[in-house]
C-alpha cells in the first residue's frame, strides 16, 4: 500500500488536486498540493472540455512541483448531478464453511451482477448495507465467520457514462490514463463523519457553489445520496440581479456582510445599516444599499436550498430515520445564522455544522468546510478503517487495519529475525557447498563395518599369493 495517490476534486469554482501516500506507520503523508479556478464546468458538469482540461492541468502541475514521486493512482470526485442510485442482492455458498475474502468478493460481484443497471450508466460504487451468515441478524464484516451461506444487500451508484468519459478526456491531456470515482457526497461524509453517527443514521448536506450534495448513512452505509441544482453562487448571482451591481462586487457583499441573524435593520447596534455598492455599466457611479434587504435576499435563497432538501428527504423515507441528525458542510456553510435557519426548517431534528479534521501538511489547511470533499477522497483512498465495497473499477476494496506501535515491532522484529535466520542457514549451506567442490578428490569415509569387511579381504588376498 505504498501506492502515491491523485486526488482531484473537480469543482465549479475551483479544481484542487493533492498528491499524497502513506507514511511507515500508514498515516496520510500529503507531498504537494495544487489549486486552480475552474473554467468549463457548470454544476458539476464539463461543458468546455479544453478549458476544463487546462484547468485541471494546471493545479495537477502545481501539485507536482513539490515531489519527484510517480501518480500510481487517481481518484476524482463527481457529482450526484448525473448519477442513478439502485438497490441489489446476491448470495453465494461457503464451500470450507469458513468466509474469506473471495467469498465476499463473490457475493458483492453477484449482487452486482443481479442489478439492473441503465445502458447509459456505469458503476462507480457498490456499497455493502449488511451481510447475512445463514439465518444470523445483520453483520457489518463477515470475515473469517464461519457459515455455509452468505447473503448481501448493496446500495449501488452509478453515473452517466458521457460524463464520466468527458472526464477522463479532461485528464488525458495531463497524462492521467487510469481513473477511479468517487461520489462527491459520498466523500464529504468519509470526511466529516465519526464511527458513531454513521453507525445511528446521519444526513450529510454538502453545500457547494452550485450545487448541494445530500447522502444519507444508516449502520455505517451508504443508503441515500441525492443532489440540488442551487448553490452560494445564486446568492451571488440574486445579490447582482436585485442590487444592479457587478457579480464581483456581489460576491463582497455576501463575504463581507452575508448574515441571516445581524440586526441590519435601521437604527441597529451596528451602525451599519446601509452601504455603498456600483452599478453595472459604470462602476464609477455608486448608490445605496440597505443591509437589511441584502439580508432578506440572502435569508430567501438559502431557505429555498434547505426546504428543497428536506423536501427531498422526506419524498424518499429518509427523513424519518435520521438518528443522529443532520450535519452541514461546504463553503456555504460558513454563512453566519446557517444551523439555527436549519434546526427551524427540520424541526426536531439536530442540526451541525462540521468541517473535516485537518491533515497535517506544509501547503493548506484542510480543516476548512470547503475541503470535505477532497480531504474524504484521500480517506476513502488512504484511511484505515475502510469498509468492504466494490470501487468504480469493480474491485474489491479492502479495509486497511493499522497495527498498534508495539505490535508493529514486534511483527517487524519477528520478521528481522526469521530474515537472520533464513540468512545464517543459506550462508552455512553455501559453505558446505562450495567445501565439496573444492574437495573433489577426496572421498567419503568409511564406517567401521565397511573398514573390517575391507581388512579381511586384504588378509585373504595375502594367504592366496
């Protein structure tokens, strides 16, 4: 597993690319990072395929410029925009009673195998909801149990092949051939998810530029993954529209002054209750704005995204079984007065606002909301408790178990040791080797039954002459 990793995250409004492997004691060693504005992809989508391209080259180039190692692997984030999202089944028997890893591989290939999927559509991820070992409740990792059926149910992602090869177009101008996928909800979740609200159900809501990415984990699976074409970007967009004002003065606005609980309003605390903005056409002419209509613009379009979320949910059943609630991430939600807006929106459901956990690096801060995406992909690649799934490459993943300092040693001194061993024992029996070439002229002793038998054959031949 010492394999050097691309990670990329394809964004619509920037490109990221992180080279990294794992260090001797299998964390995540990142060796150079690499981030561009992007330029031919619109909510997930590549519409300009030589824009896109050198845009994903030049953050690739940036990442490279800091190490000398060879990609060996690449793994790109996409989004839900164009995927399809099916359930399947398989079953296989145990013909030694005892579950290996070929077993489940077996058993997630024919649940796969018993899926219908769309002509248009290739898989990206075979997920395992629970296993079965004959008639026993659900189990999380049938490894080395002993059974003489096993059964899955996989939640399976797929997404448009034309999309997915107009990405790997977009890399093949970098010298990338060889590509893996990875649903960009799918990794924000791996990014800022624990064991525990995995395991009691939470809904990740991933709030990007234009779009917003909703997956939803029951029993440390992937059950539910879903998409909203609307993002910080159309707040932007509504601030230039309503105010009249430039896109890049709108986007100041929203950074310097976005907020859905200020008192804004005339006569407030913070003194501030109007500003001045540019008009389009001619920047030179400035008017008023006031802060508490700016509010309100904002406050619309962020409620909208999140009611079309919960409207989502809750068409698909999984809003009544969200244990652990509901997690917010993405650049949108740094926005000041997000998680109270979304606690009164999903009543009675708990709301969090999270960021991944950084890695610790020479280049960014991954701690970031905005890096869940690219910091889940370096887990889903590199981490070590992964679960069993099949990738997009329909191989079997396997979980990465990391070894306890003193059990690390041990293994590596038992192993130094049985290598001396090993070495001490050829060495002798090159000795003795190479000893009997050099005497090849004299033979092999006698034992002392062959030493009498031979004196007494002299003594006779001694009395006939």
């Amino acid at each position: 597993m010492d394999n050097t990793l691309l990670a990329i995250d394809i964004g619509s409004s920037k490109i990221m690319a992180v080279i990294a492997k794992h260090d001797l004691e299998y964390n995540i060693n990142i060796l150079g990072t690499g981030t561009e504005k992007s330029e031919g992809i619109s909510k997930g989508l590549i519409v300009n395929i030589e824009d896109a391209s050198k845009a994903i080259k030049s953050a690739i180039l940036q990442a490279k410029k800091s190490t000398a190692d060879m990609i060996e692997e690449c793994i790109v984030s996409i989004s839900g925009t164009y995927t399809k999202s099916i359930r399947s089944s398989g079953s296989v028997n145990i013909p030694n009673g005892l579950i290996s890893e070929t077993e489940i591989n077996q058993v997630m290939q024919m649940a796969l195998y018993n899926a219908t999927i769309v002509p248009e559509y290739e898989v990206v991820h075979v997920v395992p909801i629970f296993f079965k070992v004959d008639d026993s409740l659900d189990v999380s990792n049938p490894l080395n149990m002993n059974g003489s059926r096993l059964e899955v149910s996989v939640y399976i992602v797929t997404a448009k092949r034309t999309a997915l090869t107009n990405i790997k177009s977009a890399l093949s101008d970098s010298g990338i051939q060889t590509t893996k996928f990875l649903l960009d909800g799918y990794a924000s979740a791996i990014a800022v998810l624990d064991e525990q609200q995995k395991k009691f159900g939470t809904t990740v809501i991933n709030m990007g530029s234009t779009t917003t990415e909703i997956v939803s984990y029951k029993g440390k699976s992937l059950i539910y993954n879903g998409f909203i074409p609307v993002g910080s970007n159309h707040i932007t967009n509504d601030l230039s529209v309503m105010l009249n004002t430039p896109a890049s003065v709108a986007e100041k606005i929203k950074v310097g002054h976005g907020s859905l609980t200020k008192d804004y309003s005339p006569n407030n605390e913070l003194g501030v209750p109007k500003i001045k903005i540019s008009k389009i056409g001619d920047e030179q002419v400035t008017s008023e704005a006031a802060l508490d209509y700016i509010q309100t613009i904002i406050h619309a379009r962020v409620e909208e995204v999140l009611v079309l979320v919960r409207n989502k949910l809750k068409k698909s059943g999984i809003l009544d079984s969200i244990g652990s609630g509901i997690t917010i991430t993405g650049g949108m939600s740094n926005l000041e007065g997000i998680k109270p807006l979304a606690q009164k929106i999903f009543e009675g459901i708990p709301v969090s606002i999270s960021a991944p956990k950084n890695i610790k690096n020479p280049f960014v801060d991954f701690g970031e909301a905005e890096m869940s995406t690219i910091v889940g992909i370096l887990y889903y690649a590199l981490g070590t408790h992964k679960t069993y799934e099949l990738d997009s490459s329909k191989k079997l993943i396997k979980p990465i178990k990391k070894l306890k300092g003193t059990e690390e040693n041990k293994i590596l001194n038992i192993s130094s040791a049985n290598k001396e061993i090993n070495t001490k024992r050829i060495e002798e029996k090159v000795v003795e080797k190479s000893e009997l070439k050099e005497n090849t002229t004299v033979l092999t002793p006698l034992n002392k039954e062959k030493k009498k038998g031979v004196s007494k054959f002299w003594s006779k031949l001694s009395e006939w002459f």
